[in-house]
C-alpha cells in the first residue's frame, strides 16, 4: 500500500468514527474548513491539555492568557502583516488552478529527495547486508547529481524569495519544468503576491464601519498584553505567556486534509529574555519542545529539526520541528528567535512605553522573544498518522484475521475506558453501569454492550481506547473483572477496586510529562 492509499483511508476512518468531518457537508462542504466530531474534539482538548500543562504547569515562570480575536487594525500594521503577510502566488492557465509558487519549487525538491532514497534502496537490496550507506552516498555518481541541482535550485529560490524577485521565482519553475499536477501543462501566468489576511468590518452601520481583520497569528495577543500580564503577574525575567486559539489565513492552496486550513488552532508561547541571551534560551527551547514530542512514542526518527535559510523580518535564528507525514516531512512546529522587533514596532507604533525595568542591571530594556509556534491541527493529524495501524492477525485455530486500531498514547486517547457487559442478562448490564458510573467522575469513559464481545473490541480498537473492562458471570461471584490492553490484546483479570489505579497507572498524563527532559 503506498503512502498516499494509506492517507486516503486514514480521511475515511476519521470521519466514519467520529473524528472529523467536512464542514457544511450537507450544503456540498466549504474548500479547506474542517469539523471536529465526537472523538475528534476530546483528542484536540486532550492534546492541547498535554501542551498547556507541559507549558504553564510545569514552568514557574511561564503564565496564559486569552486573548480577543478582534483586535486593533493598527496592531497588524505594527507587526508587519499588512505590508508584507504575502504569499507568491501563480495559475495554470490551462486548469485555471491556483498554486503557492514556492509550494511548488519545495515540492519538486521533496521528489528529488525520493529519488535519491530510491537510488539508496536499490543499492541496499542489491549489496545486503554488506551495505554502506554512507558510502555508498558519497560515492555514487547519480546521486551526486542530483543532490547538487537539488541544492543549486533550492539556494536560487531562498535567494528570490529573501529578494522577493518574483521573476526569478517563476524562472525556477519553468527551469525545473514544474507541470501544473491536475493539467499536466506548464502554462503558468506571471508570479504575483497575495496577502493571506481576512478582512471584515465592525461598527453599527456599514457606512460609518472600520476595516479590521481576523488575527492570522495568536502571537499579538501576547505581545500587546507584555506589559499587563508582567504588572499584575510581577513577573521577572525571562518569562512567558502561553496562548491557545483560533487564527484565520486566507491560503491560496489548502489541502492535505486538515494539514493546511483557512481556521485553525494554535498553541503559542512567547518567551521574553534579556538582549543578548536570546540565543541561548533558542537553543534551550528548541530541546525541550523536541523533548516533547517525542515523549509521545512514535519514534525519534519521525522527527527532525530543519534551520530556516531564509529568515522572517522579524527573526535572528527560526528553525521547525517536522514530522514524517504519510506525504512526508512536514513542519508541526516553528522555533523563532524574534529579537525585539514585535514590542519594539508596537511600542513605536502605539506611542507607548513597552519596556522591562531590570532589577538587576538597573537599565530598562524592550526584551527580546523566544517563540514557540505549533498547530493543534497538525497535531492532530500528527497523532492520527502516527497512531493509524491495519494489523493482520491470527487465530489460535490458525485463521487470519485482520483488525485497524489507533494506537494512541494512552493520555492523549479521546476514550480512555470501555466497560462491555459479556451478555445482557443475568444483572451483568447493572454490574457494568455501577463500574462506568465510578470510572466516569475521572476518565472518558464507553458502554457498549451491542454485539459479541470481539465486534465490541473491534470497535474500541478503530477509535484508539487503550483499556476495555469486560463484566462477565465470575463478576458477579467475586467482583473481578477482565481488563484488555487494546496495543498487545493481553488480558488479566482484575479486582474492580483496584480498577482505578490501574486506570490512572496506564492513562495519566504523568507518564508522558516524567519522559519530557528540562
């Protein structure tokens, strides 16, 4: 099964079991807006309760806020998204679609990334175990072609677009002879720049209304509210404020599911630092936020760190946690060293002082940022992706038989428990609803007694719960229970008061926060 059949059957599972739907599907659905079902929007708050106590919890120094999404026009002239939040935009003019320009160029580098692993497979079946892959990349001739057209062309667009030379832009599609993916033709109009901000209006009467503008970023927020949260927070530095919320961008292309969305979620924090000491908490940042997902278990080489050749206005140092997708490595996180420009424009721009009076030094300063970025969406689908599994299996009477299970980390799984009475009879259904009535003051919490008892597995299985509850006629003798770990399908018969401790062992958050290295 290739990478993409398996993106396209994990869509399918995500909507079939509750997890995500298509908005306004009966009116034939709006491009790139998303619904959260039942399962999908206890995985997002679990997911976003995993990054705010990690965050403000396990920080003395860091704090949250929430701020408005509306917010003052004159803020995004201050941070520079009305001038320059642009993307570089190109059509073909043969299927009248729209294209990211830069998108384009990255993704015929990815290819070329492919080939190179394929030269790479094909040397490792034909050399066995006698296999160098080191030098076996260093030697080879064709990948040393490739991989030096494939660094030339991406220095040429790093170059253009640090330049915004659009021209050039366009040249390196058309010298990489980049077709349109729905024409196939390479009939592209002139690259030109489109700014990703929604505008709407507010006041009473559309005559007297003000132009403002849905925030693209939750940072702002932050940055407005310095001098509030460190007065009545007496806050020292370095500290920093953590924000989750919505955020709006108008994106010439969004696709790959929930991957790429006009309104989306982030999970912001911003850390301010003294001049000077920027670099240092950068690198401090960028090992605790890969600390942390990686404590989710899905394997230290689905990720890695990509440096920014070409840097914001606004930045010093940015680099982004990715994630192997099932199309590829893609950015979840973004890691920014922001210097002083945010509170040093709205300080010029609002006419306010927005400074630290350091105690230590005796000087005021306007601090300097540290961001962390990430996408409760991406995440989302990061944790969907990773967790997705279709396992073959076999029976004690030899037969093969097949099951499709989320693997979850157990903190993260929307249901963390399914109690399932054997049989709906004999006083087991009142058994099993005494049990769920005690577990459900703590955990999230199933009953289902529709089936046999290996459908109703099944079915915990394909929406992630780690543990199911079986009541059966020994229940009623001797008060045990029979509990089954949904990842190695083992079973063990369990008293039902040390149910919650077991429960609390296998699903606490703890045990991801115990693996997070400070």
């Amino acid at each position: 099964m290739t990478q993409e059949e398996l993106f396209k059957k994990l869509i399918a599972h995500s909507k079939e079991y509750g997890f995500i739907f298509p908005s306004s599907e009966i009116y034939d659905g709006l491009s790139a807006v998303y619904d959260y079902g039942q399962l999908g929007v206890e995985l997002k708050n679990n997911i976003k309760k995993y990054w705010w106590d990690a965050m403000v919890r396990l920080n003395d120094n860091i704090v949250g806020i929430d701020s408005a999404i509306f917010m003052h026009p004159r803020i995004w002239e201050a941070s520079g998204h009305v001038g320059a939040f642009n993307d570089p935009l190109i059509d073909n003019k043969d299927s009248k679609k729209r294209y990211r320009a830069d998108v384009l160029i990255e993704e015929w580098l990815a290819k070329q990334d492919e080939k190179i692993e394929k030269e790479i497979a094909k040397a490792r079946k034909r050399f066995g175990e006698k296999f160098d892959r080191q030098q076996f990349v260093e030697t080879s001739p064709r990948i040393k072609e490739i991989s030096e057209r494939r660094h030339a062309v991406n220095d040429r667009m790093v170059k253009a677009l640090t330049e915004n030379n659009l021209d050039e832009v366009k040249k390196i599609i058309e010298d990489c002879e980049i077709v349109c993916p729905i024409s196939g033709t390479k009939n592209w109009t002139e690259v030109r720049q489109f700014n990703l901000m929604f505008e709407t209006k507010i006041g009473s009467v559309s005559e007297g209304a003000n132009t403002i503008y849905l925030r693209p970023e939750t940072a702002q927020g932050i940055f407005v509210n310095f001098l509030n949260v460190q007065k009545s927070g007496r806050m020292k530095i370095p500290f920093g404020i953590a924000q989750i919320g919505k955020a709006f961008r108008n994106e010439i292309v969004a696709r790959q599911f929930i991957f790429r969305m006009r309104e989306f979620e982030q999970m912001e924090m911003q850390f301010f630092v003294r001049p000077g000491d920027e670099l240092k908490w950068f690198e401090y940042w960028k090992a605790f936020r890969m600390s942390w997902h990686r404590a989710l278990g899905f394997g230290d080489d689905m990720y890695r760190f990509h440096d920014h050749e070409k840097l914001a206005h606004y930045a010093n140092a940015a680099t982004d946690v990715e994630f192997r997708f099932p199309f590829g490595f893609k950015e979840v996180e973004g890691i920014h060293s922001r210097t002083d420009f945010d509170l040093g424009n709205h300080q010029k721009f609002s006419g306010r002082k927005i400074q630290y009076f350091d105690t230590e030094t005796g000087e005021s300063y306007v601090p300097y940022v540290v961001e962390t970025s990430i996408g409760v969406d991406r995440m989302v689908l990061q944790v969907l992706s990773a967790a997705f599994k279709e396992e073959e299996l076999t029976k004690e009477d030899g037969s093969k038989d097949e099951r499709v299970v989320l693997s979850f980390p157990a903190a993260l799984a929307p249901v963390k428990v399914a109690v399932l009475p054997l049989v709906k009879k004999d006083g087991l259904p009142e058994i099993g609803r005494e049990i769920l009535n005690e577990l459900k003051l703590d955990y999230a919490c199933q009953y289902d007694e529709k089936d046999s008892i290996g459908k109703r597995y099944r079915r915990q299985d394909a929406i992630g719960t780690p543990l199911c509850v079986t009541v059966d006629h020994q229940t009623a003798e001797d008060r045990t229970v029979t509990v089954r770990y949904r990842d190695t399908m083992a079973q063990e018969r369990v008293a039902i008061s040390e149910l919650p401790a077991l429960i609390e062992r296998e699903v606490s958050m703890k045990q991801l926060f115990k693996k997070i290295t400070r």
